[in-house]
C-alpha cells in the first residue's frame, strides 16, 4: 500500500527519472539514469571481429579476449558481414 501511494504522488507531482537521477546522483540508479551510450560503447580494436572462415575455436578466443560475448563476422574485404 506504501509504495503505491508514493507512486501516485511521485505522478501527482510530476517526478521522473530526471528528478531522481538529480537527487540520488550516487545512487547506481541515478548514475544509470544519467549515462550515456557513448561512455559504455566498444569501437575501434576493443570490438571483437573475425573473418568468414575463421574456426569456432578463433572466434570464440577472439570473443574471450574482448570480454563482449559475440563476435562480427568479416567479409573477405573486411566489411560487417555478420554478428555471432
């Protein structure tokens, strides 16, 4: 009963994510709220990347050395072809 009634007034009163994200800034909840895709993205070499014909053996090191769980796939010119 609580938590609904603090909802309701949380929407009585327009509070939102941006509200909580300002007031609990040290929270991990505020800090999710207010990080951006740019500060978490792979690019360049930290994307794990292997070629058509690669073994599963490869690509699975390739996807262990990069800690990101799959990998893209090359074609034979280097361009995305694929995700595994």
């Amino acid at each position: 009963m609580g938590d609904a009634l603090a909802i309701a007034l949380l929407k009585q009163k327009g509070f939102g994510k941006k509200d909580f994200a300002r007031i609990h800034p040290g929270g991990s909840l505020g800090k999710r709220l207010m990080l951006k895709v740019e500060k978490v993205m792979r690019t360049g070499e930290g994307i794990p990347r292997v070629e058509v014909g690669t073994t599963v053996k490869k690509a699975l090191k390739e996807i262990s050395s990069k800690t990101l769980g799959f990998t893209t796939v090359l074609d034979k010119k280097g361009a995305d072809y694929w995700a595994l």
